[in-house]
C-alpha cells in the first residue's frame, strides 16, 4: 500500500509540476523566451558542454567513496552518475530513483549489491552536507548585499529546518537507519525484477566501515563542493549570455538558493515547475526580468535533455540486450 501511495503522489506532484511549468512559460510568453534563449546563441551550446565539469567532479567523489571496496575503473562512475542525473531530471521518477539506476549499472559490471549500495548512499549523503554548506555560503552573501527583506527571513527559517534534518540523517545512519532499507531495496530490486540489486545484507555494517575512511570522505566532500561551485560559474554564464549584468557572488546566490528549492520539490519529478519558479523569483530579487530567471532554468532544461536523452537510451539498450540474453539462456535449458 506505501508503494502504491508514494506512487500516487510522485504522479499527483508531477502534475502539478507540469501544470506550473506551463502556465510560467505560457504567462511569460514562448516568443519572448525563445528570442532570449536564440539571443544567447552559442553561449547557450557552451552553458550545456561545460555541465561535464561538476559532474565529472560528483562521479570522482563517488569513486573515491567506492574504491576500497571496489577497484572499478572512473569511467564507469562517470557513466553511472551521468545516468543517475539524466533518470532524475527526464524519468517520472522521484529525485532518488536514478539513484538506483546508477547503482544498477555498477553491479551489472560485477560490483557487489551490498557495496555499490553503501557507497550510493553515502554519497548522497555528503552530496546533501555540501549543498547545505553550499546554500550556507549563498545565504551568506545574500544577508551581505540585501539589507532586509522578507526573502531572507523565508530563506533563514529554511535553512534552520534543513540543518537539524541533516544531522538527524546522519545519527539515524550511525543508529542503523540503513538496517531498515535493506529490505525495502530487497523488495525495490524484486519488484523491477533486477536481482542483481539484491543480497544486500550487511549494508549497515558497510557504511559504517566508509565512514571510519576519513581521508576518503574528505576527498569525496571536496569534489562536491566543487561540482556545486562550477555550477555557480554555469548560472553566471548563462546570464552573461542572455544579457543580465550580474556579478558571480550574484549568480551564486541565485544557483545555491535555486538547487535547495530543486531539492525541496524532491517528490516532484525533475523538479518541474519548482525549479523554473525559484530561478524567477531569486532572479526578480536582483533587478532581473522574470523572463530572464526563467531562461537560465531553461537552459538547465536544454542540458538535460542534452545529456539525458542519448544517456537513457543507452541504458535501455543495455537492458534490452541483458533480456534477451536472459530469455535466450532460460530457452537454452528447456530444450
């Protein structure tokens, strides 16, 4: 029944999402994003190319987190957090179901269930500490260059509710939180038919044993941080090209507030039409038209889909080839 009803409301909130990213673009008139966005020319092509930066960065903290456990090569952690980003932001997904995807991959490639999944979750553990620190910093600035305002009381109480949640997750970790979750990605893995996700016993003990390697988790929170702060430098650019005359400390600010209201809308999938309405209203905060903010949300939009797209598919091929060679070996021992 949990299932069922999380199910619900991913498509309930998905909906929503949808309707709100219409009626913004709608409201804010097509003809007038399209010649911003067809303004910004190359910029925008250059915006998307240099995506690959912070998440190169992202897949080395993973593989730094993984590699006493598993010697697989960097490659196959860029892929599977290219894959983890694209399911995320294109799939009717929840913002943790490419997650899963990505841990797939690397067990498909001979990596232990129980290991891929402890790394998995550390990482997004300390991918959720630094955006904080993250957010920290952009409030920081925000508190410097706005005088008062009632934003800042919104963004302050936010960020007073999000640190207590953070060490709780981490306390629930050392209590054995994750104990739990081994039967709920036991059931996970048996629903999707992907055993390979099974056999996770022992996932507690595991991210125990990550989080005794501090040199590793330092290393791993280092390449967060800066896949968080290149994409601070992928905002700035993006309004350079569509004509705002914006600072970086400025692009910061709207880049850091802008991922923590994408991370808010998690049950949304891709954070559709929450995230276009941070960047409008954190864009409307410095002087810029809303129709700027929700371009640079756009162009975010246009590297997903740029990346995602041939991701997905391949990753669907790969599946497909795994079945067919499945249903092929089960023909091969009836006969």
């Amino acid at each position: 029944m949990s299932g069922r009803l999380l199910r619900v409301g991913t498509a309930l909130a998905g909906l929503a999402g949808l309707a709100g990213f219409v009626v913004l673009i709608a409201y804010h008139s097509i003809a007038t994003l399209s010649g911003l966005l067809i303004g910004a020319g190359w910029g925008v092509a250059l915006v998307v190319a240099l995506h690959v930066v912070p998440m190169a960065a992202a897949a080395l903290a993973w593989h730094v987190i993984a590699r006493p456990l598993w010697p697989g090569r960097y490659a196959l952690f860029l892929w599977a957090r290219l894959v983890r980003e694209s399911a995320n932001a294109l799939l009717p997904v929840t913002q943790i179901g490419g997650d899963v995807i990505g841990a797939r991959l690397l067990t498909i490639r001979g990596a232990r269930a129980v290991d891929v999944g402890a790394t998995m979750l550390v990482d997004l553990t300390l991918e959720f500490l630094t955006q904080i620190a993250f957010t920290a910093v952009g409030i920081l600035l925000l508190l410097l260059v706005k005088d008062s305002g009632e934003p800042v009381g919104w963004v302050l109480l936010g960020f007073a509710v999000v640190v207590p949640a953070a060490a709780g997750f981490l306390l629930a970790q050392r209590w054995g939180m994750f104990s739990l979750l081994e039967l709920f990605l036991e059931r996970l893995a048996k629903q999707f038919g992907w055993p390979a996700l099974g056999s996770l016993a022992g996932l507690h003990e595991t991210i125990i044993s990550i989080y005794r390697r501090r040199r590793a988790l330092g290393d791993a929170a280092f390449w967060h941080l800066t896949s968080w702060f290149v994409g601070a430098v992928e905002v700035w650019l993006a309004l350079r090209f569509l004509g705002a005359d914006i600072g970086f400390d400025g692009a910061l600010i709207v880049e850091s507030l802008g991922q923590a209201v994408r991370s808010a809308a998690f049950l949304v999938p891709g954070a559709l039409g929450a995230q276009e309405g941070g960047f409008l209203v954190l864009g409307m905060m410095f002087g810029l038209a809303p129709e700027v903010g929700l371009s640079v949300s756009l162009i975010k939009r246009i590297r997903e889909v740029a990346f995602g797209v041939p991701a997905l598919l391949a990753w669907q091929v790969i599946e497909g080839r795994r079945l067919l060679g499945a249903t092929a070996g089960t023909q091969g021992e009836r006969q």
